[in-house]
C-alpha cells in the first residue's frame, strides 16, 4: 500500500495515549476516535496523547456508525472492555461498516471457546461485508507465540505451567473490577468465586448462552491447543482472592481497599488434551502494594524442561505495541473473526505499517 494506514481509536482512557501515538510513530495516522465519558468527548487527541493539536476531534461512540461510514478507516483500535459481551457492540459497528478492527478485550484473543454464539455472530457480519476482527495484546506474544515457539525446540511436552500478574491500577476501572478490586471476602466470593463453582455441564450451558465469565487464562489455553494442535478434553477455573495486610489506596477505583479486603485475585485455568499434555496457568491481576511488580514465568516440563521468567515487563507498552504492529496482519487476513494464532507471529514493524499491508 502506497498510502499511509489511516486508522480509528474507539476508547480514549489510558491505553490509547499509547495506541495512538504508536500509530503516529510507526508512518499511519488517527483519522477518527469515539468515547463515551463527557470529560474527552469533543478533545482534540492530542489532549490525549500529550501532543499538540492533530486536528481530530473525539466524537461520543453514539456516533461511530456515521463517521465510520464516512471516513472508511483501514483498521480501528478498540481499547474498552475485558469481555466480549461488552465490545460486541464496537465489534459490529466496524464490521457493519467493513472496518478492520483489533481489540484489547482479553475474552478477544479466542472468544470462541468462552463465547461462541457472540463470536460467531460478529464473524458471520465481518464475512459478509470483507473485513477481520481479533484480539490481541500482551497475551498474544507473551502468553501465546513466546510459548509456542518453545514448545517448537521441545521434543517431549507433558506439562505447560504459566503465570503472570499485572497491575490492575494501569488499565482502568472495568478491569479493576472485573479482577474484584475493593471487594470484601464475602463479596468476592458471592460476585466472583462463585461462578466458579459449578459443575462442566452447567459451564458448557453458560457458555453455549453467551453468559460464561472467562478469566484471561481461559481464553489464552484455548489459544494454546489450538496454535499447538492439541485437542481439548476438559478445562475448568478458579478464582481465589488476594489481600494485602494494610490498607492500599487505589487510584484507579478512587478509594482504600482495607486490609484484608480483595486488592484483585488469582484465576488458575487447568486444561487436559487428548494428546496427554496439561496446560495449567495462571494470571494475577491486583492493586500492586510498593514492592510488587509485573513478572511473567512459564515452565514447559518435558525433554527438556524449559523455563523462562521475565520480571518487571513493561505491560501497557507491551499490549499496545502488539496492537499496533499487529494493524498489517489484520489488513492482510481473510475475512471474519480471525484469531492470531492463524495470522503470522508477530513482527517487528521497521518500516511505516503501510509497507506491510498486501492487499
């Protein structure tokens, strides 16, 4: 492509300073962005990103229909919501009006295993009017093609162990939220713990409803069995709260959790294939106390073992980098609810994006 990419910002909060001004940096440019808080409806971006004026205003997401229809981005960035329920209706207005789009909604990396039905639907639109919508993010290298890749120099795999925390302070109250930041024991366990707590006919019924909760990891060992070929044959979770022994204030939900109280929770997904390989992982996803930190370590038990740590990952920059370098992938996929597991791994992008882009 001769032109540079132009691309949408649909959410403007935190992850999009960084989103946008990645855009800007890798030769594409903004060329519409939708929210839905009063406090940057009507802002210039560059309010946003920390620039100067860019000349694009940000639109209340009411209207995106209409401006998407007129402006005909390449490929939008949507950095809302964790779950797929509640980008459905970004989802489809891309894909109504033939826009490319790509998403930080964890349940988005492979929605198809937590929420077919609404998956399927966004794919069957995105088909019929020739675009691809997908997930992607910090998982997709370091939960997904970084494991991938070393199963690809094991010989024997009988075991894959992942864990990985993050801060939940860094990416916005419906996150914080989701993970039961600021919640009691008692609370926690009513709100979150307990839909858990049921048996694999009632979770596959929940989850053929579209009404199933998938922490990260969920989605991430489906991603896994399928970018290995492995067949799943059961796959269950739990969520345990964590706590902190003296009170931590919170930024992001605006106030003190006690002690004692839920700063956010561990969710241990464990899947059995076919082939005899578990994948058990875990994902942390709390308000950090002063000496904690993001670390990422997976263990690959086998011949060899293998393990690889990785403390302190920079992972807002991280996600946001792996959206953007992943626009051209998009572009270029066929039609459809493409996940990145069938796209190429991820590539440094040298070049501007449109260099990149075959179609």
């Amino acid at each position: 492509m001769e032109r540079k990419l132009r691309v949408a910002q649909y959410g403007c909060g935190k992850m999009s300073a960084y989103t946008m001004r990645y855009v800007y940096e890798k030769g594409a440019e903004i060329v519409a962005a939708f929210d839905q808080n009063p406090a940057v409806v009507g802002k210039d971006i560059g309010d946003i990103i920390g620039t100067g004026p860019k000349g694009v205003i940000i639109h209340h997401s009411d209207e995106a229909d209409r401006v998407l229809s007129s402006t005909k981005p390449d490929a939008c960035i949507i950095t809302t919501m964790s779950l797929i329920k509640d980008t459905i209706s970004a989802f489809m207005i891309c894909a109504k009006n033939g826009v490319n789009a790509i998403s930080t909604c964890e349940e988005a990396f492979f929605p198809w295993n937590s929420s077919p039905s609404i998956t399927k639907e966004i794919d069957d639109l995105a088909k019929a009017k020739g675009c691809t919508i997908c997930g992607a993010g910090y998982q997709d290298v370091f939960w997904g093609n970084l494991i991938a890749t070393l199963a690809g120099s094991t010989h024997t795999i009988k075991k894959i162990t992942g864990k990985s925390s993050y801060n939940v302070e860094d990416y916005g109250i419906a996150l914080a939220k989701c993970h039961g930041a600021g919640l009691d024991l008692k609370a926690f366990e009513k709100e979150i713990a307990s839909a858990d707590d049921i048996s694999e006919e009632e979770r596959k019924a929940l989850i053929d409803k579209g009404e199933f909760l998938p922490s990260y990891m969920w989605n991430v060992n489906g991603w896994l069995c399928s970018k290995l070929g492995l067949t799943v044959i059961s796959q269950t979770q739990k969520c345990v709260p964590h706590t902190y022994p003296t009170d931590l204030h919170s930024k992001t939900l605006g106030m003190t959790i006690k002690a004692g109280d839920a700063t956010g929770m561990s969710a241990v997904v464990t899947t059995e294939t076919e082939e005899g390989i578990t994948i058990e992982t875990e994902c942390i996803g709390k308000v950090y106390a002063p000496e904690e930190f993001d670390c990422n370590d997976w263990i690959i038990q086998g011949e060899p073992d293998t393990q690889v740590t990785i403390n302190r990952p920079a992972t807002v920059e991280l996600t946001c980098a792996t959206i953007v370098n992943r626009l051209p992938d998009i572009i270029n996929a066929p039609s459809g609810y493409v996940t990145t597991d069938k796209m190429p791994t991820n590539a440094y992008r040298v070049k501007p994006l449109n260099c990149y882009v075959c179609k």
